[in-house]
C-alpha cells in the first residue's frame, strides 16, 4: 500500500513540476503548453513505447514451438495472476535478464535473454517470470512510460526557457538572467530524473512482492536475483540502452561510485532481504 501511495506522491510532484516549469517559461499560456505538450508526449507513450522497447532491446517473437515449456510455465503464472497470456519475445543476449512491456494486461509483452534461460534453474525463471507478471498486474509498464514522458517533457523544456532567455532574453526580470537560466536547466532535470528513479525503484519493490505472491515463493526470485547481479558485472549486455535500462529485472548497465546513486533499481540485496522476510513470515504463517 505504502509503495502504490508512494508512487501517487511522486507523479504528482512530477506533474506539478512539470507545471511549475510550464508557468515560469509563459505564464498562464506556458502552463497549457506545457500540459499540452506532456499530454502528447503521454500519448505516444501509450501507443507505441512497447514497439520501441521492442525493437531498441533487439527482441524477437519466440514461437511455443521454439520453447513449449516456457510457454506452459508463463501460461500458468499468468492465469495465477489473473492475466492474459503475454506475447512472449527472445532478446538475442547472453547476459541473463527481462523486462516487460506493452500499455495494458491485454497488450503485456515478457521478454527474456537467452542466458537467461540457459543460465538460471527452473524456479528461478519462474520467480523472474512472475517479477515481470507483477509488472504487467500493477500496470508498471504505463506508469514508468508516463514517468518517463513528463520527466523528457521536464528536460525539453528546461531547455527551451534557457534559448529562450539566452537568445531573446525575457520580460519577467527575475527570469531574464541566463545564468539563473543555466541553473534550472540543469536543476529541473536532474529533478525530473531524481523523482523518476524513486517511482521506478518503489515500483520494483512491489514488484517482488506481487511477484513472489504470483509463484507461490519468494525464494525463487530471490535466488534469481543473486545471480542476476553477479552475471550483470561479468556479462556485458550487448543490446540494452540507457533509455530502456528501468524495465529490466536488474540494470544491465553496470556502474559503481556516483552511477549507483542514480540506479534505476533499487539495491539488490535490499530487495533479497525483504523476500527473505516474506518467505519466513509465510513460513510462520
């Protein structure tokens, strides 16, 4: 509950920066444009981000002929979960990891890695396939699309106040100075940024959660997990993108120092405690 409030708080700061950027630039004027823009950004979010997910991760169909027992596993979690079968797609990568995609349950796409299934045991699998059901369940894959999109709106604006300023200067005083311009240039997309990264790793949290609920343990994901991050630092990834790098399981962009306060992803042995505490409270109960 708490995390689903949590990320309530966030959109809407998100938003209200977003408007607060819009008023400064234009005023009454610049806060419609603003929405209006963002409105449109959401727009083809909504529509084709899981075809550009798709194609940036060099995904391809897999085929239930191609992996049947796959299929059959993905097909009982998703009826567990309430869902309807996803698509399911192949990434051409030998550093095991998924994500999902797609605007709705009824559009939901899994993707996996080939070393993902060649590498993990079967019920680590299960509990990844299950992480990313949670994903589709909880409607993840819109929510970190409109968070992406505002945030890209934030950035863009930001931008266009300080040419803005910079080449025309600007009637509001307060405002005119190119240097105060510079600041918030910098200032509200790293903003922007900092609030998107807290929806994505709430988002993971209660991921795990509805996930390990969804495969009937937690210890599967769990185990997944440390693995997932081991190979992450040996393996490199050879298809995934900054941009797309929040919908997978665990980062497949590995950075330390400064780079890991600014992960998509919350700390994976963070997310390994509280499965291990949700297995011991099951077995309790």
């Amino acid at each position: 509950m708490w995390n689903v409030l949590k990320t309530g708080l966030l959109l809407t700061a998100l938003t209200l920066l977003l408007i607060w950027l819009g008023n400064l630039i234009g005023g009454q004027v610049g806060l419609i444009v603003a929405l209006v823009f963002a409105a449109l950004m959401n727009l083809g979010s909504y529509w084709y981000s899981d075809r550009l997910v798709i194609a940036m991760s060099g995904a391809r169909p897999l085929s239930e002929s191609e992996a049947p027992e796959l299929y059959a596993m993905v097909r009982r979690l998703a009826q567990r979960a309430g869902l309807p079968m996803p698509r399911l797609y192949l990434v051409p990568e030998m550093q095991p990891n998924a994500f999902a995609t797609g605007r709705d349950p009824q559009h939901g796409v899994v993707a996996v890695t080939q070393g993902l299934l060649q590498m993990m045991e079967r019920s680590e699998v299960e509990g990844v396939i299950a992480h990313e059901l949670a994903h589709i369940r909880n409607r993840d894959t819109l929510i970190m699309a409109v968070a992406a999109t505002i945030a890209g709106a934030i950035s863009a604006l930001a931008h266009m106040f300080y040419y803005a300023t910079l080449f025309f200067g600007h009637r509001d005083e307060r405002s005119g100075n190119p240097l105060a311009a510079l600041v918030l240039v910098i200032v509200a997309p790293l903003a922007a940024m900092i609030i998107q990264l807290a929806i994505s790793r709430a988002r993971e949290y209660e991921a795990d959660r509805v996930g390990a609920m969804i495969a009937g343990t937690p210890m599967g994901l769990a185990n997944a997990l440390r693995k997932l991050e081991l190979a992450a630092e040996r393996i490199p990834a050879t298809h995934a993108q900054p941009a797309t790098a929040h919908l997978y399981i665990v980062n497949p962009l590995r950075g330390g120092g400064l780079m890991a306060m600014f992960s998509t992803h919350p700390p994976v042995q963070e997310r390994i405690r509280r499965l291990m505490a949700m297995s011991a409270h099951l077995e309790m109960g």
